[in-house]
C-alpha cells in the first residue's frame, strides 16, 4: 500500500505539472497561431514534424532501456545513467544533422529546408530530456522532472510572446523553441545530479549492450514514430502549407495530451516489472488500476474537445483556425485510444516482451499508412485525422492480442465502461445545455462535473488514488483498498 500510496502521490504531482505545461503551451500555440497565421505556422510545425522522424531513427530504444535497467536490483544506476545519456545526445546529434542534410533534397521551401538546423537542436535537447526523465521515474521523483518541463514551457512562451511583438516569421519562433528546449535539459541536468550522482561514461561496450537490447524498442518506436506523425508529413507533401497549419493544432493538442497516459505508464512500468514474474495478483491489479486512469482520462479528452470543437479552436487560435475543427474531432478519440495502447505497450516492455510489442506496432503502422495514403490527398486535414484514428485502433486492438500472446489477461473493463457511460450523460448534458442557450464554456464545464460526479459515484477511480489527488490520504487506513 505505501508504494502505491507513492505512486499515486508521484502521479498527482505528474498531472499538476503536466497540466501547468499544457496550459502554457496552450498558451504558446495561441502566440504562435495568432501571430505566424495557418501558412507560416504550417512551415513551423512541418519542420517539428520533419525533425520528429529524424529523432525517432536515433532513439534507440533507450529510455526504456534505461528505466528498465535502473529499476533492476543490484544494478548501479549512476553507470547505467552515466553511459546512457552520452549515447543519447552523441546518436541523436548525429542523425538529427543528417537529416537536416537530407532536408535540401526534398520539395519543401526554403525556409523549411534551414529551419531543420534548428528543428535538429530542439530534438536534440528534446530527447535528452526524455532521456533523464527515466532517473526521476526510477526513484518516483517526476515532480522534479515537472519543474523542469514547466520552466521551459515558460521560457519557451516569453520568447514567443516577445517575437509576437514584431514581425517575425516561423524561422524565429522556432528558435524561441529551441530556447525553451535548452533551459528544460539544464534543469532537468542539474536536478538529476540530486538524485544519482553520475559521470558521464564512454563504455563502448555498454553502449553496443543498449543498442543491442534496445533494437526491438527501437523499431517500435521508429513505427510509433511513423503513426503519430505520418499523418502531419504526408499532409505537408500533399496539401499547401495552410492545410499543415489548420491541422496543426489538433494534432499538437494529441501530443500535448497523449503524454499523460505516457508518463502513467512510466511510473506504473517499475512496479509492473516487479510483479510480473512473481505475483501475478498484484501483476493484474496494477495494471487493471492503470488502464482504468487511461480509460478515465480518455474519455475526458473527448467530452472536453468533441462536442464545441470549433469554438474551442477559434477561442485557441482565431476565427481562421476554426475550420479544422472536423478534424479535432476525430483526433479526440484517437487520443482515448492511444493512452490505452501506451499502457499496454509499457506493459509488454515490463513483461519482457518487446518483440511483442515491435510487431504490433508493425501491423498497426502497416494499416495507419494504408489509411493516409488512401484519405489525406482526398480529404486533406480529416483524412489525416481519420487516418490517426486508424492507427490507434489498429495499434491497440493489437497490443490486446500481443498481451493475451505473452499469457497475460486482460483486467476487468468494468470501470473503463463506466467512464464511457459517464461520459455519454455529459456530452447529452452538455448538448441540451447548449441547445437552450447556456455559452458553451459553462455547458463545457457543467459536463465536466457531471462526468466526475458519476465517476466518483460508480468508483470507477481506484480509491486510493483519489484520497491522496484530494488530499485526504492520510485518512486511508493500512489495509484499505
């Protein structure tokens, strides 16, 4: 009970950060939306795209490589962190300044082509990043990761805000991102040396050992990669820079909010990959609880984007930006369907199942593109929505199939149909509110309570972790639960 009490405790802290940094980047697409207009703001976020797939072939696998191997018994952590992290920025610096090469060749624009030097730098620190947050989860510290993620969104927002001011274009926005990114990794850098006091290392042999163990993640990643933004690099090759901008905002709103789910899983994969091999019980707890909080969080994504889409965007980015609301729409539900599928793959990871997760994540990436290719030149930024659909549908139905191969069950769906029966009556509410003339923002924030109401009213929450998010944990008794 007090590692779960942790857990949850560590979550609560994971969520206030993650929603600081989600207010603040909605914040800073605002800026950027508002200021660069659909085409300039297309240009900015192709090259984010562009870079994302270069970054993605140098990752290695290794931030599951690393939290794994540190949450391990006997294994010193600080050699395990020492040698990741310079295989990680000499990787990715490598093929990210390749890929910024191989940019000249393609049609994009000029100013597409030099903003891939910059795109190469924000991955670059990006990943480091993503790298260290492995250090914090491996000792249930991510708060202090958060402090680091909120203080560069921060930086990131004022240097936008500021270029706002003047008539900048996308090339200099991007370099208020690249600030952002740099002061993110200095602080994440100097608040991990509190933890695991490391050095850096050069042990060549442990770098092929990563390599080695990592590849099977490292396709999976590569192909998870491909499905997130597949949709956003074959908009930018088929349809004008404007169709790139207008669903630009929906799909960074499927970033921005996918990343819980992802960081729950993180801090749940731990405690999964202790009990795998010795208490099956506590094994199918863990994970029924985690994908209840997916299932809850899911559905919240899609009562809270789905019903007042357009407004919603136009209150974001301007009346312009209105007209990718169908999009928006669709992407709700691929986000629902993603912070399951990030559970599970986590899951399969802990199980030491990774070939599992390598091949899911193959036919789901095999049907994604199938789908882009067959809707986006047709149907521009709603068939890229619909296509990201797909691709979550897809890749979660086979996680399932990859989990029931490894000789896992599936935990009990009960609480997750309660969140979507929770979620059916705000949305009917919200509607009826509307209908009779309520403004939307407070028909969107009846449903909201509604939705938690009847979840707090069905348990579909595990208790616990609502005692200590309401701050009332210390009223939980030992054996509770």
């Amino acid at each position: 009970m007090s590692r779960l009490r942790a857990l949850a405790a560590n979550m609560a802290a994971v969520i206030t950060g993650k929603a600081a940094t989600a207010v603040v980047g909605l914040l800073t697409i605002v800026a950027l939306t508002r200021h660069l207009g659909p085409t300039e703001y297309g240009y900015y976020r192709t090259v984010l795209t562009y870079s994302a797939f270069a970054a993605v072939l140098a990752d290695s696998g290794l931030y599951m490589v690393t939290l794994r191997e540190m949450a391990r018994g006997g294994v010193d952590a600080r050699r395990v962190l020492g040698n990741a992290l310079p295989l990680r920025v000499v990787s990715t610096g490598i093929v990210l300044l390749a890929g910024a090469a191989a940019a000249w060749l393609t049609p994009y624009d000029t100013i597409v082509k030099w903003g891939m030097l910059i795109g190469a730098a924000i991955y670059t620190c990006l990943q480091t990043s993503d790298l260290l947050i492995a250090a914090f989860q491996s000792v249930l510290k991510q708060a202090r990761n958060a402090v680091a993620e909120v203080t560069g969104a921060v930086v990131t927002l004022a240097a936008v805000a500021a270029l706002s001011l003047t008539h900048v274009g996308a090339l200099p926005m991007l370099g208020a991102t690249l600030l952002g990114a740099a002061v993110a990794v200095w602080i994440s850098m100097r608040l991990v040396r509190r933890l695991v006091v490391f050095r850096v290392s050069f042990d060549l042999p442990l770098w092929r050992h990563y390599l080695i163990v990592g590849l099977p993640l490292a396709g999976s990643q590569i192909l998870g990669m491909a499905m997130l933004r597949g949709d956003s690099l074959l908009l930018s090759l088929f349809q004008p820079a404007a169709a790139v901008g207008l669903y630009g905002v929906p799909s960074k709103l499927f970033e921005v909010t996918t990343s819980v789910p992802y960081i729950l899983s993180g801090l749940m994969m731990p405690a999964l990959t202790a009990s795998a091999a010795s208490d099956p019980a506590e094994f199918s707890r863990q994970l029924g609880h985690t994908l209840d909080m997916a299932a809850v969080y899911g559905v919240g994504i899609v009562i809270a984007f789905a019903p007042f889409a357009g407004r919603l965007l136009a209150l974001i980015s301007g009346e312009q930006f209105a007209a990718g609301a169908p999009a928006l729409v669709v992407i709700a539900f691929a986000i629902a369907f993603a912070g399951l599928t990030h559970v599970l793959r986590f899951t399969l990871v802990a199980c030491g199942k990774p070939r599992l997760v390598l091949i899911a994540d193959a036919v789901a990436c095999a049907c994604a593109f199938a789908a882009y290719f067959g809707l986006i030149p047709r149907f521009s930024l709603l068939g890229a929505a619909a296509g990201t659909v797909v691709a979550e549908t897809t890749a979660l139905i086979a996680m399932i199939i990859a989990l029931q191969r490894a000789g896992r069950r599936l935990p009990s769906l009960a609480n997750p149909a309660k969140a979507v029966l929770a979620g059916g009556l705000a949305v009917v509410a919200m509607k009826y509110l509307a209908a009779f003339g309520t403004q939307w923002l407070l028909a969107l924030a009846a449903g909201g309570a509604l939705y938690l109401a009847v979840l707090a009213l069905t348990r579909a929450i595990p208790r616990e972790v609502l005692q200590v998010i309401l701050g009332s944990a210390r009223k939980t008794k030992v054996g509770h639960g």
